[in-house]
C-alpha cells in the first residue's frame, strides 16, 4: 500500500539526533515529500525542514502524518494518541515504523473509521508471501551489505540510486526497512517476514524487469552478526545481486549491541558474502566499497578510502561526502 504524500514528519519531545531516523530520512532523501516537521515542548533535535503544527500542515496539504521517531523496544506512547487523533481529524493517514501497532489502539482504530484515514504499520506486511524459488528473473539488481548493522546500507542504497539516475540509469530504490518504506512510498520490512518466506518476500519486491534496468536494493544486518544473519541471507538468496557493496564504519571493534563478539574484516565481509550470493546468482560480484567517515575529517576519510580502494581494487568512497559516482561507472 502505497504512502500519501506529502508528509508531516512529527518528532515529538525527541532529544536524541538518532531516535528521530525515521523522519530525518525522509528529509535528507525525500523533502519535495515533507511539507514540515512537528515537535512538541521539550524538543532538542530536528531534521531542519520547516517546523509547523497540525493544522497548518494540513493547510498546505499534507497526507500522512508520520511517526518519525524511534524508542527502545518500538513503544507508541500514550501520550502520542491526541496528536494521531487530531492528525486524522484534519484529513491525514498515520503511518508509524514502531513495533507497537496503531490497530491495538481502540481510539485510535474508532477515529479511523470515523475520518476514513488509513492506519499505516509499515514496519508489519500485510502481505502474503511464498517461498523461494531461486528462479532467475530478468533485470539487473545490486545489494547493499555490511560488515555489521548501521553501517550505512539505506544511505549507500539510496546515494548510489540518486548517482544511476543522474547518469541516465532506468533504477528503482527497492525498501527493505521501515525508514527505506518511508523514503520509497512503498516495500517489504523484511526483518518482520516469517523466516521461511524471506527470499520469496525478497523475490516479490524485485520482479522480471526490462533487461538495463536496476533494481537497487537495501540490505540488512549482516551476514557476521549473530542476531540478524537470517535476515541477511534471505536477503542474498531473494535478490539475486548482479553487483554487491559493502558497507563499512570505522572504529567498531565488535558487532553492533554484541561487546563479546568478533569484528569481521572487509576480506571476510567479501567472501561471506559472495559465497552465499552465488546459490541463486552464479556471476555476483562486488563493485565498491562504502565507508563511513563521519567520526573523521574529510581529509583522514579520503585517506582511510583511498587505502581500502588500493588494498582491494574496487572504488571506495563515503557516501555522503563523495557521492557513488565512482561505483556507478564500473557497472556500464
């Protein structure tokens, strides 16, 4: 199901810069979406677009009224029921990425009848989905994947959709999370299928295509972590990469929540995953590698890049400061 838009990011009394993802994504990659932000006291972030309430969002037309912030455990606060409320007494859809659903709030379901205003728990597929089947489709497609989690995948995935069609590629950004939903309008929370039905999830969000076109699709976790590897390989098996990049943080000694575990290596990283990539596409490859310098300077990253670049012949970059361009010119 398709999201409204345009949409009022609502953000709350958010005081962490990384709890409000949700609607900083849509910011960054997505703003002729945004009409505006909303907050309330006690506030101390934003995503820097335009700061407005209810009414004067839907005033200016807004659709959707977006949960774009993020709690421990993916809790809907009471305390954020009269704002949906209000939302959809001024002609807006609620959409929310949390794990708490918006159906299991009888106010909230009632009010949604009365509005006619569609409840939206993109993080939770309506879908019914089958197995896979390994079959090889038509088309082109590239996986991001990753050293660990966070490391950049939605952001590479969305840097080097924005590179292809600036150079005249027919691509499509495919969302496997609720912040990529978000930003696409549409896709498969992929870590909330049945296990068994990942690939099949995966094989249906990339259909046959015309024989140039590609489908860029946002990876998960990491085939090295020892919680959310299932995700990871449902991921490889669905898709059928063409190409595969990987993502990379720098200075993490351990795996993302896990302070026991083993960091892998980028060589790891490279291995694991085109072993497991070529079950379903013989010819997989890497094409790049992307970092993110974020904790350095723009000079120590081009350098930390410059070095993986030489150590594994592949372009090497930071998403965000130095743009995919360079990974995008060795798939012509």
């Amino acid at each position: 199901m398709k999201i409204a838009s345009p949409y009022l990011l609502f953000i709350g009394d958010a005081t962490d810069q990384l709890s409000i993802k949700m609607a900083r994504g849509a910011a960054d990659w997505r703003p002729e979406l945004c009409v505006g932000e909303y907050s309330v006291n006690g506030c101390t972030v934003s995503t820097g677009i335009d700061k407005m309430d209810i009414a004067q969002a839907a005033a200016k037309g807004a659709k959707s009224f977006i949960l774009g912030f993020a709690n421990s455990g993916g809790v809907l606060d009471q305390k954020w029921l009269p704002y949906i409320l209000e939302a959809m007494n001024n002609g807006m859809d609620i959409v929310s990425g949390l794990h708490d659903k918006l159906s299991d709030f009888p106010e909230v379901v009632e009010k949604a009848q009365q509005t006619q205003q569609r409840l939206l728990d993109i993080r939770h597929p309506k879908a019914e989905f089958v197995t896979g089947t390994g079959v090889k489709r038509t088309g082109k497609r590239l996986l991001t994947v990753g050293t660990d989690c966070s490391v950049g995948k939605m952001y590479t995935s969305l840097s080097l959709e924005k590179s292809m069609k600036k150079l005249g590629f027919d691509v499509d950004f495919r969302a496997t999370g609720q912040c990529g939903i978000l930003i696409a309008g549409q896709g498969v929370a992929i870590d909330c299928v049945i296990s068994d039905f990942l690939s099949g999830a995966t094989e249906s969000l990339s259909p046959d295509h015309d024989s140039e076109h590609w489908d860029i699709i946002e990876g998960q976790g990491s085939l090295s972590h020892p919680a959310f590897a299932g995700v990871s390989l449902g991921l490889l098996h669905g898709s059928q990469p063409d190409a595969l990049v990987v993502c990379h943080d720098i200075n993490r000694n351990h795996m993302r929540g896990l302070p026991n575990s083993q960091f892998p290596s980028i060589e790891e990283t490279i291995s694991l995953n085109l072993q497991a990539a070529k079950l379903t596409n013989p010819n997989a490859k890497v094409v790049g590698i992307t970092v993110n310098t974020s904790s350095v300077s723009i000079e120590e990253g081009l350098r930390i890049c410059t070095k993986l670049s030489e150590e594994f012949s592949l372009p090497c970059v930071d998403p965000l400061r130095d743009g995919t361009d360079s990974i995008v010119s060795t798939l012509k």
